[in-house]
C-alpha cells in the first residue's frame, strides 16, 4: 500500500494543478471540454474559507524527497475542497460523471471523490457504482458507526473532518461485506452548493512517510493498551484494576491518554477519570448519532481486538464530542482494556460535531 500511496502523491501534483492552484503547462483534456475548461480556470473563492491550495507542498518533482511525500490531514482538506469548487463550477452533471470514473481525474487508487445528497443518496462513487442512487443514511462501519449521517450533517455545517473504518479498494472494487479488511481512515467531507455534498480519506499509511504505517500518535496509544493488557495477565484483575484507575499511575501517559477496563457485559471495572462510574453497566450508552460505542467496543475485545471509531466527549474541549480512534484488546475471558486518540490529536483542527 506504502508504494501506492507514493505514487498518489505524484499524481495529485497533476490534479491539483488541473484544478488551477499550479500551472504546469500540461495540454488540455481533449475527451472532456467541459472538464478542461473548469479544471483549468481560477479557482473561485466559494471554496474553502481559506481558499484552496495545493495538496503537494513542493510542486516539483525533481526536488529530493518529493517522491516520498506524505499526505497531510491539511492536503486532503485542500483536495476535498477543490474538487468541491470545480463541481461547482462544471455544475453537478458533468461533476458527478468526472467523480464516478476510476480513470478520472480525482480518482487515484486509495484517493478519490464520493458524493451524496442530503438525504444520504449515493451520487457518486469511482469503486461502487452498483450502489449508486441508493439510501445510505443507514450504512455503518464495521464497528456500527453511522458515517453517511455523521458526514451529512458535518457538511451541512460547512464541512470538517471526520474518521471511521472502509476497506481499501483491491481491484478496483471495495467489498463492504469483507469486515476483516476495515482500516482507519482519516476522512473530509465538504458542501457543494444546498444540496449535495462530496468527500474524501485517506488511511493511515498514506499520511506517513516511507518505513511508517501509522501516526506515532496513535502507534503510542496501540502500545499502552498491549502494555495494559500484559500487566493485567501478570498481576491479575485487582492490582491491574488499582493501576488502571491511579491517575498519576503507569497507565496515563504524559499528553492524557489512559486506559480503562470493561467486561464483556460492559460494565466499567477501572477508569482514572470516572471513578464514580466503576461499578456502573454501560452496555446501552448510545452516541447523539444513536451508536451503542461501548457495546461496539465491547464486541471488538470479544473478537480478539482491534480498532474501533466512535464519538465522545473531549475533556480538553469542554467534553464537546468529537470523533474518537480507539484500540481495545482482550485480557482474558472476563475483561478487556481500551484507549484512544482524538481526531483533533492527528489533524491538529478542532472537531464540532454538529448537534
């Protein structure tokens, strides 16, 4: 995938100036006018607050380590957003054709648009045509997290980042129904125009530079929880438990994250920042989008582990609710341990959810 992502990179260079933030003197599309003309124009400044920019830093790709750039939170912010302004100006048409090929100009392997309506119709999709014109307010990730609705509200209020967990496309097809092959995406949704809207993402392996796979960020957090889970097998449930809920304890790091401890049924065993709630079953605690996370999360321990996306109060924001990228892993038959990362900690841009 690492390999994949590279060659994004080189190619966005080619989108973006297509788009008119770079001019690269490159010939115009002589199989789409409509599509030359627009992607050729300035852009305008309907698209994001800041206008759009180049999702490569160095647009030359005879500098050392262009090749080996990374795709930024920032880059795919600026992508979304141009893509939104030139649909904006070839109209909804001939933009959605342009979104739906895989060969086009703003689909590029694990990079590309999808677009919906505010009812949560597919418009567009370069990897899912066969869905396409289809209500997908009720589609979830793997782990139950209502996306399109999230997404669809989040564009309304003019548009943010979001998370969740896809399968990459192999073969130019995506198979939702292939659950094990679910990774993080870090994604951008933005409006176009009152009644639709497009998006984009990108996974963790596209962000990093070449040897990475993930976020030191995030890699940290995977390592606290393995940690945790190691300790409460050695030491057993009750000193583990101690330990878990002491907030100057080995299992709080230095930037605030922490772990907690569930059983299977969901009731919270250790907690350092809700001693009040230990003791209390969660199980049905649902989200304002309607998502059982903890159930989720429970379940993902059950199976054997893994990553789980879901939505809840950051105390650093004012316990405003915010996408959040949490790891769990099973400790033994009886209880599990978690912990997570805001999306706000990779993107560096504060998450609003809309209400």
């Amino acid at each position: 995938m690492r390999s994949q992502s590279i060659t994004l990179v080189i190619l966005l260079a080619v989108v973006i100036a297509g788009c008119g933030c770079t001019d690269t003197g490159a010939p115009p599309r002589e199989e789409d006018a409509a599509t030359t003309e627009a992607a050729t124009a300035t852009p305008s400044s309907s698209s994001s607050p800041e206008g759009p920019t180049s999702i490569i830093r160095n647009s030359d790709d005879s500098s050392p380590g262009f090749a080996d750039a990374a795709i930024t939170p920032d880059d795919l912010a600026s992508f979304v957003w141009n893509a939104s302004d030139y649909a904006g100006r070839v109209g909804q048409e001939a933009s959605l054709a342009e979104f739906s090929r895989q060969e086009g100009t703003f689909s590029h392997g694990n990079l590309y648009i999808y677009a919906y309506d505010y009812n949560c119709t597919l418009l567009a999709h370069p990897y899912q045509a066969e869905v396409v014109g289809t209500d997908r307010s009720g589609w979830t990730d793997a782990r139950g997290l209502p996306l399109i609705r999230i997404s669809a509200a989040t564009a309304s209020a003019g548009g943010g980042f979001n998370a969740y967990l896809y399968p990459s496309p192999e073969g130019g097809i995506i198979d939702e129904k292939a659950l094990d092959t679910y990774e993080p995406k870090i994604g951008y949704v933005a409006p176009v125009g009152d009644d639709w809207w497009i998006g984009s993402g990108i996974y963790f392996s596209d962000m990093m530079p070449e040897g990475a796979v993930r976020p030191e960020v995030i890699s940290d957090m995977i390592g606290l929880v393995e940690d945790a889970a190691a300790y409460g097998r050695e030491e057993g449930s009750g000193i583990a438990f101690a330990e878990i809920s002491n907030r100057s304890g080995m299992f709080v790091d230095g930037v605030g994250h922490y772990i907690y401890a569930y059983d299977y049924n969901g009731t919270l065993l250790a907690h350092p920042y809700l001693p009040e709630t230990i003791g209390s079953n969660l199980m049905e605690n649902r989200d304002s989008f309607g998502m059982e996370n903890i159930r989720a999360l429970c379940d993902t321990a059950r199976s054997g582990g893994g990553y789980v996306v879901f939505i809840w109060p950051n105390p650093d924001s004012e316990n405003r609710e915010e996408f959040k990228i949490g790891y769990v892993l099973p400790v033994d038959e009886d209880w599990w341990v978690g912990s997570g990362v805001y999306l706000s900690e990779i993107t560096g841009e504060e998450t609003v959810l809309p209400s």
